[in-house]
C-alpha cells in the first residue's frame, strides 16, 4: 500500500473538506510529498525549533481521521510555517545539508541537494500560507 502525502493551503474551517478529499491538489494550493513522512517532518520541525526529535513529533498529531484506513490531516506548527517562510537561501542549504544526515533522510538515500530543493519548495508554499492568512496543513491517504 503506498502512502501518498500533500502538504497543501487551506482555512481552518475546511478541515473535514480537505481531510475527507481523495486528491486534495485538486482543490487546494500545494505541493505533493509522496517521499515525505511524518518522521522527516518532525525531524524538520526539531531542525527548526531545537526541540527534542520526541517534542516535533507530537507536534504532527491528526486533526481529522475520515477513517481508519485514512485519509488523516495534521496542521503543520505555526511556528514553524513562518520559520520555512522565512528561511533565506543559506539556511536552506545548511539545513538541507543537516537534515540530508539524519537517520530519517539517510535511510531512504536523500542526497542533501534532494533535501534542499524540497526545503525551497516547502518555503515558498509556508510563505504564500501566511500570505493568504491560512493554515498549512498535511494530508496523508492511501
């Protein structure tokens, strides 16, 4: 079963809309992070904040559950929207670099380059969030 990741833009209020979508993309501005997991995001978040590896994760709690088998939606940290957002090139190329060693990127053979080019797409989407004055969330389905 392959999971399929999107991280996309919404109001707080289209929570059900987006957790119950079949192809979020579709109807929301975002981008598509099949090779993204939850793991990789918190790693992320702990880059970002200095949190523990333990704290980021419980960060990335579902908001919405459509079902067991999924599609569940997670709200990404505020925080740490705005920190993407707000990331100049030199920290996405230390921080692609820091994260590129990291047992969660390591194992699935992330070049730091891979890293980084992810990192700059994700900060022009946290950017155009705070822009629009909405949420960006995490929507996972299989």
């Amino acid at each position: 079963m392959q999971v399929m990741t999107n991280i996309v833009i919404g109001e707080p209020d289209e929570i059900r809309d987006i957790g119950e979508s079949l192809s979020p993309l579709e109807d929301w501005q975002g981008m598509e992070a099949n090779d993204i997991s939850l793991e990789k995001l918190a790693m992320l978040q702990s880059t970002l904040t200095g949190q523990t590896f333990d704290e980021a994760f419980e960060e990335f709690r579902p908001l919405f559950t459509a079902s067991d088998e999924g599609p569940w939606l997670i709200r990404f940290p505020h925080g740490s929207v705005r920190d993407l957002a707000e990331l100049e090139e030199d920290a996405l190329e230390r921080i692609g670099e820091e994260l590129a060693v990291t047992e969660e990127f390591e194992i699935d053979e992330w070049a730091a380059e891979a890293v980084q080019d992810f990192l700059a797409e994700l900060s022009q989407l946290a950017g155009n969030a705070i822009d629009q004055e909405k949420t960006l969330f995490i929507w996972v389905g299989t």
